[in-house]
C-alpha cells in the first residue's frame, strides 16, 4: 500500500488447548505442596492489530513508525484437580491468572483487623465453612494483563538514526507484596530480637509495613476504632 510506506497487519487466532500442564495443590503426606500435571481444558481467543508508516523518505531523512496493541482472552473450560483451584487462580469458567481475593468488609472494632465478606454460596452458620479461607475468595480481575501493545518511531539522517519506543499493558491487577520482617515462628523463637510475641495479632505480623492507612492507624485517635489498651 502507497508503495510500501503504509502497512495494516491484523491477525487473529481461537485456540482449543486439552491436557494443558497447570499447577495443583496436592496432599502434604506425598512431600510436596503443588505438582504440575495434565489438569486442564482451554480456549484461547485474541486479536492483534498493526499500523506501519513511513510518511517521509527522502535522500538524507527518513522518518517511521510503528504501533501495534491485542486483546488475549483465555477461559478455564475444565480442571480435574484434587483440590480446588481457586487460591491458586485457577477455577473452571475463568480465566488462567485469575486473582481470586477477599472483599474487605470493615475493621474488626475489637481485634483491629481485617473482617472479610463471605462468599454468597457459603453456609454463614457452619463454623467449619467459615474458617475455611477459599469460602471467603471472589474474583477481583486478571493478574495478566488483557491488552498489550507497543510503539516505536525512528528518525534517520544521512548515517544517523534516533530510536524511542515503549509499551504498555491495560486492564492487569496487582497485589500487595509486603515483606514482613517477622513471623510467627520468629516472634515465638525465644532468640528472637525483632519482637516478643505480644499477641497472636501482632502488629509486626499482620498488616503493618506498607498497609492501608486505616490498618495503620487502627489504634490510633486518628480512627472510629478504640485505642488498644493495656490493663495496669
């Protein structure tokens, strides 16, 4: 097209992927925690589109550009796992990397943690549905992003050629990565010289480095919840 400078690439692909390899958690007794094996059935769906131009050619200058974004839409069609998927981001109807997390629901006025939302589907008065963490997941969106794309300009003269490009990626979401400097082994751990274990609810274990502020300053005036106090 236009002899070369004007290019228009689209390309397209529907994928059916069976036996894909994924991760599952397995029982400890075999010594391991997650094994990887045959457990899932896939499709794959995407579009990519691309735009070259090359508007000035000329004897000493040349001036181009190219762009290009897609769209990557998997679902999870079947998974045959001992166990369920759901922490690991896999769970039949949803994408592979979903991020399946807890909806906050207000901080605990007597503990100064966290409360979260109990999934719909689970029975509230059974106290073993309740401790069970998965009972509390829902999907929040994709750890991978869905759209992805790039661009790149390059202006020439004579033997000279500046380059500047870049990508981006749209619609990811991310989770907190905190690193706490303590555990319950540590602070229990007559030897340990971060913090003596005060509570199980320590602050140097639960959500303190780099947290919400309304975690933060749970125990402060700054909030609607009680300072924690001591008795004398």
């Amino acid at each position: 097209m236009l002899s070369e400078r004007l290019r228009l690439t689209v390309e397209a692909y529907d994928r059916y992927t069976s036996d894909a390899v994924s991760s599952a958690l397995v029982a400890r007794t075999t010594g391991f925690a997650t094994q990887s094996y045959n457990t899932s059935t896939l499709s794959n769906r995407g579009v990519e589109v691309t735009l070259y131009g090359a508007p000035i050619q000329t004897k000493d200058w040349r001036l181009s550009a190219t762009a290009n974004i897609a769209y990557n839409h998997n679902k999870l069609l079947s998974y045959d796992s001992p166990s369920s998927g759901l922490v690991a981001g896999y769970y039949v109807g949803y994408p592979l990397g979903s991020l399946f997390s807890g909806k906050p629901d207000g901080i605990d006025p007597v503990l100064g943690i966290y409360r979260y939302q109990l999934r719909p589907d689970a029975d509230a008065l059974d106290p073993n549905i309740r401790a069970q963490s998965r009972n509390y997941l829902f999907y929040r969106g994709l750890l991978r992003a869905p759209y992805s794309g790039g661009y790149s300009v390059n202006l020439g003269w004579r033997n000279l050629t500046l380059s500047l490009g870049g990508s981006f990626q749209i619609g990811g979401k991310a989770t907190d990565d905190l690193d706490y400097p303590a555990s319950m082994q540590t602070l229990d751990s007559p030897s340990s010289v971060i913090e003596r274990l005060p509570s199980i609810e320590s602050d140097l274990y639960h959500h303190h480095l780099n947290g919400r502020r309304d975690v933060r300053e749970r125990w402060t005036r700054r909030t609607h919840v009680p300072m924690h106090t001591h008795a004398s």
